[in-house]
C-alpha cells in the first residue's frame, strides 16, 4: 500500500489523474487495449474531471466498467450512476471501445460478468464510502461471495451518505437495493487507486488505516490486502490519522 496526501480534492483529483492516464497508455503500448472501473459519487467529482483532460490517452482503445447502480432506479434519475458516468466521462473522452454499464436490475448481472471475465480489469478507481463501503458492499460485507456481481441491502449510514451528497431529498427516498460489483472482483483489478478526499472520509480513513486486521465491518481494510493499492487522501480526510502516519 502507498499513501499520497494532497492538499485538497482538486490536486488530489489532478495528481490521481495523472497517475491513471499514465497507467492507461502504458496498458494500451503493451497490450493495445486498457481496461477501467470507475467510481462516482461526490468524492470522485475532481478525479474524474482530470481524467476526461488528461492527455495522450487513446480512449478508442479503453473500455470502461463501473461499480454499481440502484436496483429498479431510472436512469433519468439525479442519483443514477450511469447518467453520472454518461455525463461526466463517456461524453467527454473520445468515444471509448466499451462502456459496460451496470443497469440496476438483477438480469445485467449474467452479461456484465462475462464481460469483466474476460480479462483482468488493469486499473480500478475504487472510492471509500463514509461507513469504508467498498462499491456498495457495506458492512458486514459479503467478503465470501466469488460472484462478479451481486444484489447488496444498503445500510443506514449509506443512505444517509446518499442523502447527504444532495442525491436525494430524504433517506426514505434512498433504494433499498443496489446491484455492486462485489469485494471479490474489486480485488481482481491488476492495480486500485482510492481517491478519498473531505473531512466526511476522515473517520472511515481512520478505520481503514487503524484496523490491524481485515474485517468485513470496515470493508475498505480487504484494498490493504491488495498488492497494488494507491491510496490517495486530502488534508481533511487524513485528519484523524496523524498518529498513524507519523506526523
């Protein structure tokens, strides 16, 4: 694991991009194709914006997965993930070699999990969530499972996440249900980045970094197991964990 600590979400997002971009064409030069997954949510807002900019990046050449999508939710919807990804990376890169979207109802899960079998996915842009969910695997996550994707109950403190990020009016108006990409086949990326910036992080950074063992309570501690994880905070995230870090 390799830590970076930015001074804000903006150069944290430049800095991860950077980094991402590079790994993309160097995949391209040797295998003549890149794989990504991708996050969203609000935390992801900078990183994304800089990967659309970032240049030299044959997106022809990418396909694109991501992690998760409510379970019955259109995609008109503010919330849907696919219209986050539609709107703020597949329609400003170049037209990539595929996009893989997770559509919310249970028949996806068969065709996506072909589609992500059929080679490793080189780089993953795995977020943490406020309770350290990992996708939409909140704890107690199902670390068990060998499923690519699978039907997750969302959890008080992600529902609030939800809410809280404007996605939302009320926690009642948050699904129940989400399809995710599971902890299993997150940790089959060749290499994870976790973008993981503002002060509502720091607690789940805390508990990621502190947790000596990997626990399904604190789903992100399993990306610590991963022996390519890149971690990427901002001053306020990494506000509560000084004592770990040294400083």
């Amino acid at each position: 694991m390799e830590i970076r600590i930015c001074k804000d979400s903006r150069a944290l997002g430049k800095s991860a991009a950077a980094h991402v971009a590079q790994r993309l064409k160097e995949c391209i030069e040797k295998n003549g194709v890149a794989r990504i997954a991708l996050s969203t949510g609000a935390s992801q807002f900078d990183t994304i914006d800089a990967l659309t900019k970032a240049e030299g990046v044959d997106w022809s050449k990418v396909e694109m997965f991501h992690l998760d999508e409510y379970v019955d939710l259109p995609v008109t919807h503010i919330a849907s993930f696919r219209k986050y990804l539609q709107e703020r990376f597949v329609d400003k890169v170049s037209p990539l070699k595929a996009v893989h979207f997770v559509d919310g109802t249970r028949e996806c899960i068969a065709q996506l999990t072909r589609e992500i079998r059929r080679a490793p996915i080189d780089i993953g842009l795995i977020g943490i969530g406020e309770n350290a969910h990992i996708a939409f695997n909140d704890p107690p996550a199902d670390f068990d499972t060998k499923e690519a994707y699978i039907v997750v109950n969302l959890n008080e403190r992600c529902k609030q996440q939800q809410m809280g990020e404007g996605w939302f009016e009320s926690i009642d108006d948050v699904p129940k249900q989400a399809v995710s990409m599971t902890a299993y086949q997150i940790m089959q990326c060749r290499e994870i980045v976790s973008c993981v910036p503002y002060k509502v992080k720091a607690e789940a950074i805390k508990a990621t970094l502190s947790e000596k063992e990997t626990t399904n309570m604190v789903p992100a501690t399993l990306l610590k197991e991963h022996e390519n994880f890149l971690l990427y905070i901002d001053y306020e995230s990494a506000g509560l964990i000084t004592d770990i870090l040294g400083e």
